[in-house]
C-alpha cells in the first residue's frame, strides 16, 4: 500500500472533484490517498507519491502551481510523481492528449519539474457558475470555438473512463 | 473567518474589478478638468475620478498582494533575484517567430509585472496629488498622466498577448 498524495489547483472545484474522484478509485484498490489543495499541502516527505492536478484561469495554470512546484522541485523529482491539466480546450479530440493540448505544452515549457506521467482532462462547463464577466467571455470564446453558448449549459467534458485509467497509472508509478 | 471568506471571494474578483475600473478612468478621463485640488464645483466625472481612483488605488494594492503572496512574486518580477533563463528562451524563441507560452517566470508574466508597477504608480501618484500641498500637485498630476499613459500603454500589450493566446483555443 503507498501513500499518495492528490494536490489540486482549483479555481471552481472541478479538479478538486476528479482528485476525490481518483481518491476514491484508488482507495478502492487499497491505497492510503490524501487529498488536499496547493495552499494546504503537507510536507511531501510523507508520501511515497506525489500528483498535481490544475485547471486553467485566464488561459494559463495559475502562478501559485509553479512556485509551488519550484519550491518542492527536489521532492517532486525523487518520487513516482505525475502532473494533469483540466481545461474545456482538452474537451476536443485533436487537443485532449498531452502531446497535442496546448496547456499541457504550456506548462512543460515553463515548469522546472518534468513529470513522466502526464495527462489531460475536459474540464466543467458551467456559465451560471461564472461571474457576469467570466461567464460572457467563455460563451464568446464558445462561439468561436463553436462550443455550447446557451447560457444555462452545465456539462462536464471529462472521459471518466480516461481518469479510471490514470488512477492505474498511478498505482503503477 | 468571515474576513477569509470575504477575501477568498474578492481574490477571484480583483482582476476583473482592477480591469473594469481601469477603464472606466482610462475612457473618462477626457471628460476631467483637475487642476491642484478638486475644485468644490467639480462635475460628477472630476468627484468620480477622484474617488474612484482612490478605490482603485485598494484594490490595486490588494491586487499586488494576490499576485505576490507565497512567494508568487517570483513568478512575475524573477528579474529580482537575476532568474532569467525562461525569459532568455522566450526571446530567443520570438526571433525563431514562436510565441511566447503563459505561465512561468516567461515573457508573459513578465510584462504583466511590469504592469502592476506602472499601475501601483499610477494610484500612487494619484493619491500624492490628491493630498499634496497646492504648490506641488501640479507636479504630481503630470507624474499621475504619465505614469497613466505608461499604463494604457501597457492595457493594449496586455489585450494584445491576451487576443493572441485564442489561437490556443482552436
């Protein structure tokens, strides 16, 4: 049984909810799983393996999740550890793997720690969710990308089938 | 607690209210007659302009704090502590014609650093006009237009990087 550490960078509470998610997939095969946010995560000396999930505001993860990740580099780069970006972008099939979205991308090439196992999910669509300001740039953005723009769409994006997978991935790390 | 909670709620809020604000003073400010001091028979823009650069100048402070708390600051302002190898690639990648990612201590947060000094100026100089002695508030008015016009400056680079990272979206 391994001590795996879950740490999410969430804004609304969607990647904290694929994190519980995988917590309970895990758990479910005998793993001690803990999972907590960027903000309150305990010494990783304490875990045998490390995962962050992040989700996307404003176009980029959020700068806490990269110094984050600079002051635990050495840790993260000694453990089985593993990385997974929520966004709507990797709702579509030509950006949802890590190779091809363009977050993912985005966070390698910025981010001191190179984590092997990788991994990208659709995130939540959820406009009454959003501030008046947020909620009419995404349905614009939407109409471009020719997403949903109904302003009442509440729709997860996530291939759960895909999270199953990771959780093994994990236990395989 | 409650001061916490109302925090945490105002922290996911800052950036569109210091965005919003900004441009209300920004597109109004035509519309502006201040001199030394607000003259007691100031129109609603000149007693708006005044007071809602004074809220703005807070919520510019406590934009700064957000941006900076955990160590966040090196994020934005790396060049303090000579951290420039990610801006150092950035550039070396924008004379190869590849645009620079967000995130990081890259390009990007750079410049979007540089743009909470300038507005940090702004309301500074802002607010130094607002309680200085008559005989300097000339001085600092013309410091408030610059760094104002440093800083819209900054708002089209800014709206710019932000158009062009929807090409990410497709």
């Amino acid at each position: 049984m391994s001590q795996i550490l879950l740490i999410h960078s969430s804004v609304h509470g969607y990647t904290q909810k694929i994190c519980e998610y995988l917590q309970r997939q895990l758990v479910a095969q005998d793993q001690h799983v803990t999972v907590t946010s960027l903000a309150e995560a305990p010494d990783l000396a304490g875990f045998d393996k490390v995962f962050i999930g992040a989700s996307i505001r404003h176009g980029k993860h959020r700068p806490a999740l990269y110094q984050f990740i600079e002051a635990h580099s050495a840790e993260l780069e000694n453990k089985p550890s593993g990385f997974f970006s929520v966004s709507l972008v990797a709702r579509k099939p030509h950006k949802n793997t890590p190779e091809t979205n363009t977050y993912m991308q985005q966070f390698l090439s910025q981010s001191t720690w190179k984590p092997k196992l990788l991994q990208v999910f659709g995130g939540n669509l959820d406009y009454q969710g959003y501030g008046a300001m947020d909620r009419n740039i995404i349905r614009f953005i939407m109409w471009m990308t020719k997403g949903p723009t109904d302003p009442n769409t509440k729709v997860e994006f996530t291939d759960w089938h895909k999270v199953d997978q990771f959780a093994q991935q994990i236990i395989e790390a | 607690m409650i001061l916490q909670q109302f925090w945490g709620r105002l922290e996911v809020r800052l950036h569109q209210l210091v965005i919003l604000m900004s441009l209300l003073l920004i597109c109004t400010s035509p519309w502006i007659f201040i001199g030394r001091q607000l003259s007691p028979h100031a129109g609603f823009w000149d007693v708006f302009h005044v007071y809602g650069g004074l809220f703005t100048a807070v919520l510019a402070l406590l934009f700064t704090y957000h941006i900076c708390s955990a160590g966040q600051w090196r994020q934005f302002f790396p060049w303090l502590t000579l951290d420039l190898k990610p801006l150092l690639v950035d550039l070396r990648g924008l004379m190869h014609g590849e645009l620079p990612h967000s995130g990081g201590k890259g390009l990007i947060n750079i410049i979007e650093g540089f743009g909470v000094i300038v507005l940090l100026l702004v309301a500074l100089s802002g607010a130094i006009w607002y309680v200085a002695d008559p005989s300097n508030a000339l001085m600092w008015r013309s410091y408030h237009i610059l760094f104002a016009q440093a800083f819209i400056g900054f708002v089209v680079v800014h709206f710019i990087l932000a158009i062009v990272h929807i090409r990410d979206l497709f």
